[in-house]
C-alpha cells in the first residue's frame, strides 16, 4: 500500500503529525514505514491511498493476439501463477446471477481462468460464452501486464506504455510473438495500409517491424565451442587471437567501467599477461571505458585498478551482462 499523506507540522517541538485514517491505519500497525517525497506524476493526486493505475493496454484489442499467445503467459509465471493471482482476490467475477456461494473456485477458461463461486461454478460448467471467454482474456491480460511491471521495476501505480511492453518482450524473448501492428506502432511507424484498388505493380514490399525489431536484438555473436579444435591436437600451437569487431562494437554502447558516464572506446585488458608482444588480448577481454579513464588507465595501471577496481573483475561484468543480454549467446 502506497499512501500520500500531508503532515501538520510542530516545528517547535520538532514533530511531524499524520491523521492517516482508519484505512490506512493498518499500514502503520506494521511497524516501519518508507516516507519519501511525491513523486511528479502522482502529485495530482489528493491525499490517501494511491490508486493502482489504469492500464490502457488491457483495452487495445490490437495486443489481444500477444497477450493471449501461449509463450507470453508461460513468460508471465504460467497458469498456475495465473490461478494463484486470482486466488489472492476474492469476489465472484461472474456479473449475473443474484446469489453468489462465498467459496470460490478457479474454473479453467481458455486462453487462462476465471474466478466463479461454487454456486455458479455449477451452473457455468462446461459452458462457453462469448461473457466467459472475455473474462477469460481479461484475466490473462492484466496478468501478464501486472507481471510484466514487477519484471521492470515498476509499482502497480505506472501506467504500462507499449514500448516498455516491447522491450519486456525482447527481454523474455518473445520478439517473435509480438503482433506486426503492435511492432509498427511501438517503432512509430505508419500503419500499413493496401489500398484496395491497387495493381500489383504498385505494392512497394514494406520491411515489416516485427523483423526490424528482431534484426536489432539478434545476438551479436554466437560462441562456438569446439573441445577438439586442430589447436588441442597440436603440441605447441599457434595463439589465435579472438577477433570479434561486433562485440568491440557493443561493449562501446556500454557505460564507462571507470566512472560511468558513456564509454568511448573499448579497452583491451593489459598487465595479468596480457597486452604484452604477441598478447594482446582477445577481444572478449575488452572493457568499456571513457576517454579519460581510459587514459588514466593507460598512464598508470596500477593507480587506475586501486582507484576504480581490478580490470578482471569489470571484465566478469561485462560478459556476465553481455551474457545476461543474449548479446554473447
Ligand atoms: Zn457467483
Ligand atoms: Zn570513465
Ligand atoms: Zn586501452
């Protein structure tokens, strides 16, 4: 529970006094509170219990194929974190009916369940209705919604937008099930329209979004992993140095592993054996950095790695977040 209150304050007795009302009383017999300031977007809001917020996206009826597709509920939790959502609520979601039993069941419902109380589980058994199988989707809908908010850190009081819903997906690989006018929409690109008087010869192909999208997040190198390579059989081999200018490419997006701020270059590890004649380091090893740590570095190692932390330790980050991001895959 989320609560916006506003304090009458004794300054000279250096107290701060809340009437938070017996609703919201509960949250202080729990012991500690978080107080921090209102936050822009919900300082319209009067005082008392913050609102959970409207999802518009429940009621775009173009992101149903999405939310409803198998994958995207599996990615979500799956139909039994489904039933245990709904469980956590109470209420017959059936709207007819002038008496509802106060136990309630799960009755499956694809694409997911409904919440219905024994009563009208009896009578709704084994029926399909165009009501059911709203509530159905509904159901799935701000499931998967609710869920894709926790996965991205945000409360129940943010409003959802389709490119945070988009970039959810990519996250849980599930590009390929995003919806071709749910991809437009999301790269703000027109919706395709076929004029319906149209030769043939004046349909110029149009890249669809969904491969625009799936071009952009392939990983940008694929390991191969050979365990018995010619190297292995050979007595003394020949380092072979590990080119990859893509990856260098990506670890350059990357934040600078010294201060933060946007890297420049990509920084090949030197010292612990490497950097040396004939050991430069393959391009794995390589380190997001700034112009000028990067010089810092450069200039003297040993004073860079006490200052900012050991070079092989931001390179495990590296890799454990291109790893993380399916960019090494
Ligand atoms: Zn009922
Ligand atoms: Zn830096
Ligand atoms: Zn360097």
């Amino acid at each position: 529970m989320r609560v916006i209150l506003t304090p009458e304050i004794a300054p000279r007795l250096g107290l701060a006094l809340f009437r938070p009302g017996s609703d919201v009383m509960a949250l202080f017999h729990q012991g500690r509170v978080l107080i921090e300031c209102v936050p822009e977007h919900l300082k319209h809001l009067p005082s008392g219990i913050v609102p959970a917020a409207t999802q518009p996206l429940c009621d775009d009826k173009a992101l149903l194929a999405f939310f409803t597709n198998a994958r995207v509920i599996q990615a979500a939790g799956g139909l039994s974190t489904l039933k245990a959502s709904l469980l956590r609520e109470n209420g017959c979601q059936y709207p007819h009916g002038d008496y509802h039993h106060p136990e309630m069941v799960i009755m499956p419902y694809p694409p997911g369940s409904i919440r219905i109380c024994w009563h009208c589980d009896n009578k709704l058994r084994e029926q399909a209705t165009e009501l059911l199988a709203d509530l159905a989707h509904r159901n799935v809908v701000e499931f998967v919604i609710a869920s894709a908010l926790r996965n991205l850190g945000f409360d129940d009081t943010h409003q959802l937008t389709l490119p945070e819903l988009c970039w959810w997906a990519i996250r849980y690989d599930l590009v390929d099930c995003l919806p071709e006018g749910m991809a437009r929409r999301a790269l703000r690109m027109p919706q395709d329209v076929i004029p319906s008087v149209s030769r043939e010869c004046d349909i110029v192909p149009d890249v669809p979004a969904t491969s625009i999208i799936q071009e952009k997040v392939k990983p940008v190198f694929k390991l191969k992993v050979d365990p018995e390579s010619p190297g292995t059989l050979m007595k003394r081999p020949k380092r072979i140095r590990l080119e990859k200018p893509t990856y260098l490419q990506w670890v350059k997006t990357q934040p600078c592993e010294g201060c933060g701020s946007p890297a420049d270059d990509p920084h090949h590890l030197i010292g612990w054996g490497q950097g040396g004649m004939g050991t430069k380091a393959h391009d794995v090893l390589s380190i997001p950095l700034c112009r000028t740590c990067h010089t810092e570095l450069h200039n003297d190692p040993v004073k860079f790695e006490q200052k900012h932390g050991s070079q092989p330790v931001m390179i495990i980050r590296v890799i454990d977040r291109a790893c993380s991001l399916g960019v090494l895959a």
